[in-house]
C-alpha cells in the first residue's frame, strides 16, 4: 500500500525564503497549503513549481486574524485529510527606523505578524496534530540571525525574532506528549527580493554601510526540507544557514 502524501503548510509563500520552501516541497511530493496576503503571488509560486490542483491549495490569509488562521487550517485539512508540517515563516520589519523614531503602530504591526501570528499557527497546528492518525507533526520557525544577532535600528524585528526562540522552545516542550517535534532555522543573508540591497550595502554595527555576502536561497529551502524529512523521534531544533562570508561571525 502506498504511503499517504505529507501535507505542508507555508506562511509566507509567495515571496523570498516562504516561495522557495513552498516550491522545494511541492517538487518532493507534498501536498502543499500556501499562505499569504496575495493570492496571485501564491498562484505565481504554484505555477513556477509546476504543481497541480491537486497538489497545491491557494489560502490567501492575514495571519495576525485568529479568525483567517482558523480557515487556513480548516481548509488545508479539508482538502488533504492531514497536517505533518507547519513552516511559520511569514514575517515583516519597521524598515530601519530609529528606535526612538518607531510609531506605536509600526512596533505592533511587527509583533502581530512575526510572534503573534506565528503563535496562532501553532496554537491551530497543535489542535490537527495531536488528533489525528498516525498522531503527530513537525513545526519549524523561521528565526532568522536576527534571533540572536541585531543589525542597527531594527528592535521590533529583532525583538520577535528573539522571542520566536521562546516559542519554539515552548513548543518543542509542549508538543513533546503529543509527537510534535519544533524546530528552528536562523537564516542570513539568503538572496530574496527583501535581501537584495544587501549586495549594494546596509549599515554596520560601527556606523558605516558596506556590503555583505550573499547565499543562493535554495540552499534555505534544502535546509527546511532536510529538516521537515526527519523522522518524529529526531529533531533539529537550531540550524544556521547562512552566507559563509558575511560578518555575523566576529567582532566589531
């Protein structure tokens, strides 16, 4: 008997780092959820990797509305009967707005998007995953170097990101009793269209702007899937990808 397809879910899929996972696991074989504010950036990502109607559902969603992450997952397992992993990626920054310059709305709609909404991911991940049969799934957050490493004027963003660790710690601890393996992939300086001035130049710890390396963000996607391919009684709960060259590791 043949083995059921794994099912997916991406946040974040039309764009950068979510669009290349989303393509990397619907060419190995999921059955795939793509998540997103624009619907014709996931239908773009769906096109580009080829895959069918059968293999991939389109769900445009606002993940700071616990009401619309509801739907996603209520759709996604409507169509495909299951949930096996839960890529929380989707996220957002301030742009390098002073801290002392940052607009109370700026912060929260940073907070809402990078933890909030990657809480309400969890929270409707946990409710499939423990339920169904065979029991359990994976989770896996996208930290980002930002998680332990903050460039310049960016406290929102790195502040979500340091706490994203706190969740996903939470959850590998939570999810322990009901076969929930929860990890987490810190990325730098993979190639997206949000990185790409990067090349150019982007501000220092010291004050100057000078350019950094850059990665191939397929290596990000091999990495996720690496990770999403491990049996549930093994888990990666940290992982850094990142461009070899770039200045994260050092002193300034």
């Amino acid at each position: 008997m043949q083995a059921p397809h794994k099912v997916a879910i991406i946040t974040g899929a039309g764009t950068g780092v979510g669009k290349a996972v989303a393509i990397a696991f619907l060419k190995e074989g999921y059955r795939v959820a793509l998540a997103g504010r624009r619907k014709e950036l996931l239908e773009q990502t769906v096109a580009e990797a080829g895959a069918t109607a059968a293999q991939a559902l389109v769900v445009p969603t606002d993940i700071r509305n616990p009401a619309s992450v509801r739907a996603l997952f209520e759709k996604t397992k409507e169509a495909f009967g299951r949930l096996d992993v839960l890529f929380n990626n989707a996220g957002t920054s301030a742009g390098g707005v002073l801290l002392e310059d940052l607009s109370y709305e700026q912060w929260q709609a940073v907070v809402e998007t990078n933890l909030t909404g990657a809480f309400l991911c969890t929270q409707e991940a946990f409710k499939i995953m423990k339920s169904q049969e065979p029991r359990g799934g994976r989770i896996i957050n996208n930290g980002s170097v930002s998680a332990y490493a903050p460039r310049p004027n960016s406290a929102p963003y790195t502040a979500t990101k340091h706490a994203i660790t706190g969740l996903t710690k939470s959850t590998a601890l939570d999810g322990r009793k009901y076969d929930i393996a929860c990890g987490q992939i810190d990325i730098g300086n993979a190639l997206t269209e949000m990185t790409a001035r990067m090349v150019q130049g982007v501000p220092q710890a010291n004050g100057t702007v000078a350019p950094e390396p850059v990665m191939d963000v397929q290596h990000v996607a091999n990495a996720v899937l690496h990770m999403a391919s491990l049996p549930l009684d093994a888990n990666v709960l940290f992982m850094t990808v990142m461009a070899t060259k770039m200045p994260l590791v050092g002193r300034g």
